[in-house]
C-alpha cells in the first residue's frame, strides 16, 4: 500500500513540479530546495 502511495505521488510530482535538476543547486531560493528534497523523498520511498 505504501509502495503504491508512493509510486502515485511521484507520476504527480513528474506533472505538476517543476523539473530543477538542469540548475546549480546552490543557487535555489528555499522554496526550491524543499521541493527538492520532496521530490527526492518521494523517489527514495517509491523504489523500497
């Protein structure tokens, strides 16, 4: 169930978030790093 959870959020983090893998990372406002570390959150719990 969670697996399932997971694998859903992350085809919606592909639709709706923007992709921000192409910039400097060091340069991201903190809005951006957490959507960052959201979206990396998602991706580790969907691969379990």
């Amino acid at each position: 169930m969670k697996k399932i959870f997971f694998k859903t959020v992350a085809q919606l983090n592909k639709l709706v978030l923007p992709r921000i893998s192409k910039r400097n990372l060091n340069k991201l406002s903190k809005f951006e790093k957490a959507v960052v570390a959201f979206r990396y959150w998602v991706t580790v719990n969907s691969l379990d």
